[in-house]
C-alpha cells in the first residue's frame, strides 16, 4: 500500500487532509484526474481562537472507491462544508499537477500553500510547482512557499509582480536585490536565505523615491558582516532612532515606515522588518 504526499484544505476551524492508497501495484499517481483504490481522509475540528491553532477533535475515514477521481473527492468535501473560501496546501514530490485540472477542481481559493517534500527535486516537481502558480496567480491574493524550486524562467520576480496581498516565501534559493524589485504585493516576507545589507538598503533608498507604492510590510534577513548591520543598511536613509534598534524613515511622498533590526549572531544573520506606519 502506497500513500502519497497529501493536499490539505484549510476552512478555518475544520481541516481535512487527503491521502490515497494507488493500489498494490504502486502505480504513480500522474494527475488529480486518478482513481485511486481507496481515499484516507483526516478532519480535524480545530480552535482558532489563540495564536497556536489547537486540534480539539480528530476522525479518519477511509473511504473505497466510488468511481471518483481525487479531483471529485475534493470537490465533494468542498460541496459538503459549503464554505465560500479555504485555503490549500499542495505538497510537491508525489503527485504531478496541470493546469486545468487545479483550476477546475480548487474554485473560491483564499490562500494557496505550496511546499516541496523533497531534496533534490525533479523536472517534474519543478513543473508541477510552476504549473500550481499559474493556476492560482491570476485570482488568489495569499501565498505561502516552502523550499519551492523555482528557475530563471518563473522566479520570485514573475510571483513577486502580481498584485497580490501577501506573499510568504521561506528557504529561497540565493535571493537577491533583484527578487526585490518587482514587488507589487501588500505584505512580504522572505526568510532563512539572507540578503545583502547593502542590496536592502539599496531597495529602502528606492522606497524613498517613491518605488513600491502597494508595500506596507516587508520582513527578511539580512546578512551579519564585519561592519555593523546598522551602518550598512540604513546608509544614506536619514532614519531617525525612534527606539531600540527602531529607526523611522519618510519617503518623497511624506509616507512613514519603521524599520526594526533584530541581530541573530549566533545564526549569521539579521531580521529587518519594514511596515509603513502613517500615510
């Protein structure tokens, strides 16, 4: 029996993860379209009302096959909740996603979630990844991303110029000031890959002249050097000290945001978080 990498769905306080069993002979699941032999399904009842998000109720079904692809089986849970908006995780490294079967069985998105599961990706996860983005880019305003393989042709610069509300991207391969540039999103965060101090500070003097007018969150790491991270990322900001390692700077447009600088020595990096504070 084979289980491969579930997609989960969000509806707020009821989670449901999807696993299925290909059958005996381990055939590959190649696209959402599949039948499989038989479909686990996990819900879980959940309280959203602290920080951490508790389980309070968790029930497994395993249901056996009714002629229903996992497109439908998904599309049949979503019938019997009946939520207007979720949000999905897909975890890249088993199953093969199109283009046209995402887009006709995830309809009312909120958030997409993408995660690759394993090391050394393939050409297949690769286009899988790509093709999850393009299905969703154009409607879905949330996106999380984890260890996503992405390549020169679609990059966080093609994400990063859709007008979304919140872009999340942890574990990015080497990103760099250019990532930085095609930002059209609200809020982004991207972490655990440092940038150069001296290629935020470079984006921070461009906020100045008025760039990236839809950006009022901005949180990522920097690199730790030889000369303090103060000195080389707020150069030439005219930031003003408003508090412990806080500063305050003003664009052309008389629009405020803090800056706050938090150094992680032991790491090799420093947490920088900008918000626009007062327009």
């Amino acid at each position: 029996m084979s289980y491969w990498p579930e997609i989960r769905l969000d509806f707020g306080q009821i989670d449901v993860q999807f696993n299925w069993d290909m059958g005996a002979d381990d055939k590959e699941m190649t696209s959402l379209d599949d039948i499989p032999v038989k479909v686990n399904v996990s819900v879980q009842n959940i309280d959203d009302s602290t920080v951490f998000r508790r389980v309070t109720k968790s029930t497994i079904f395993n249901w056996p096959n009714h002629g229903k692809s996992i497109g439908e089986w998904i599309k049949h849970i979503c019938s019997i909740l009946r939520y207007e908006s979720y949000e999905a995780f897909f975890h890249i490294g088993g199953i093969r996603f199109d283009i046209p079967t995402l887009q006709n069985n995830f309809p009312k998105l909120k958030k997409v979630f993408i995660n690759c599961v394993v090391m050394e990706p393939s050409e297949d996860d690769i286009k899988s990844t790509q093709n999850v983005l393009r299905a969703f880019l154009p409607h879905v305003k949330h996106f999380l991303l984890n260890r996503v393989p992405l390549q020169e042709d679609f990059s966080i610069q093609n994400i990063g110029m859709a007008n979304l509300k919140e872009l999340e991207i942890y574990n990015p391969q080497n990103p760099k000031l250019d990532d930085l540039l095609t930002l059209n999103v609200e809020r982004c965060t991207i972490l655990n890959d440092p940038f150069s101090l001296r290629d935020l500070n470079r984006f921070f003097k461009l906020w100045k002249k008025g760039s990236f007018p839809r950006l009022k969150y901005l949180w990522v790491h920097g690199n730790i050097g030889t000369i303090p991270a103060c000195e080389v990322l707020l150069k030439g900001l005219h930031a003003i000290e408003v508090g412990r390692a806080v500063y305050s700077i003003q664009n052309c447009q008389g629009i405020r945001a803090r800056i706050n600088m938090v150094d992680n020595v032991h790491i090799g990096f420093v947490s920088v978080r900008f918000e626009v504070v007062c327009f």
